[in-house]
C-alpha cells in the first residue's frame, strides 16, 4: 500500500498553503489507513464456510463420526478465521456499499472534529482518503456549497482515485489539492481580511 513519507507530507503541506494564499477557503486533508476494523469479517465468513462441513461429508457419501465432523468444523473455522484476518484477503470479503458507508461515516466525522464548520463564511474544504477502502470524498461547508454546484468536486475525486489505486498518494493529493484550489480560488477569490483560521499540516488518522 502506498505510503508517505515527511517529504511528500510537507510538498502537500506547502501546497494548501500556496491555495489558501489565494483564496479566502480553508483546505484540511485527512488520510486514513482504514476506517474501520472490519473485526466482525474473518469470524463471519470463517463461520459460514465452517457450516458447510457437514454438508461437504455428506455429499461425499462416506460415513464419518460426529466427533471426526466436530472437529474438523472448529479446524476449518480457525484457520479460515486466521487466514481472513490478512486485510488484502479481508478487504475482498466487504461488500463495497458497506466499506463505503464506514468511510463516509469517518469522513464526516472528520469534518467536524477538524473544525471545518466553524470558519468565516462557512468555506471549509474536506479531501479525505481511506486507503484499505480505495475511498476518497471532499466534503465542503455551506458557504461554498451555496455557490459550487456539488457535482463540480466530481472530477477531482475520480482523478484522485485512480491515482490511489495506481499507488500515486503523493501525486494524488497534490493534484486534487490544485484542483480545490482553483475551484476555491473561481469563487472565493482572496480578500484583504484572509486569515489562515486551520493548520495547513497533513493529517493522518
């Protein structure tokens, strides 16, 4: 999985720095490894393929003893268990709407606890990613949703995207941190009264 290194999080750092120069918006990003733990997964599917046992010694039309189907279930269960636990297995086994309800959840939230709701003018921006569910969302304020039409983010999310799945974080986040900015900068352009009211830092969860 693509990782960054202090380089890649100053460039980025410097880049929301340069954007928020020119506009009067305010531009957090966030990253997270996942957002969730998933926990309920490997028991889950680990206990369905577990119930399959009897079914499996059935259809193979010998007779076995219960003790010898008892306990090759609890074998199957914990070594399936075990084996689901490796998130690039674990990641497949999630349902795509539910790993992007957990993201979305936590892109939100992250909104909030960033104090993106509380800027002059309502002009808070969100570039959030999560990388175990290759999600990435811009959540922006009222101030600036009055006046950007949402499906105006559309394009710099899916160019975002690609970048992550390609392993391009770095470049990923430049790009879309430059696209916010000249979205900000068409409509919040800056003022003589432009105070830098949240870190410019990278963010990671």
């Amino acid at each position: 999985m693509a990782k960054l290194t202090d380089t890649d999080k100053k460039n980025i750092a410097n880049a929301i720095a340069k954007v928020e120069s020119s506009t009067s918006g305010e531009l957090i990003t966030v990253i997270a490894h996942d957002s969730d733990s998933y926990l309920y997964i490997p028991v889950l599917w680990a206990a369905l393929a577990a119930l399959l046992v009897p079914l499996i010694f059935w259809l193979s039309d010998q007779w076995y003893s219960l003790e010898v189907i008892y306990l090759t279930q609890f074998v199957v269960f914990l070594s399936l268990g075990f084996v689901f636990r490796w998130d690039p297995i674990k990641m497949k086994l999630i349902p795509k709407q539910v790993k992007y309800l957990r993201a979305g959840r936590v892109a939100r939230e992250q909104f909030f606890s960033q104090n993106l709701h509380q800027t002059t003018g309502r002009t808070g921006v969100l570039i959030f990613v999560s990388l175990a569910e290759h999600y990435v969302e811009i959540i922006a304020d009222k101030g600036i949703n009055d006046v950007v039409p949402e499906d105006a983010w559309e394009q710099a999310v899916s160019d975002f995207l690609e970048k992550v799945k390609a392993g391009q974080l770095a470049e990923g986040f430049l790009a879309v941190v430059k696209d916010c900015g000249e979205l900000l900068k068409e409509h919040f352009p800056d003022d003589k009264d432009n105070k830098n009211e949240l870190p410019n830092h990278f963010i990671e969860i």
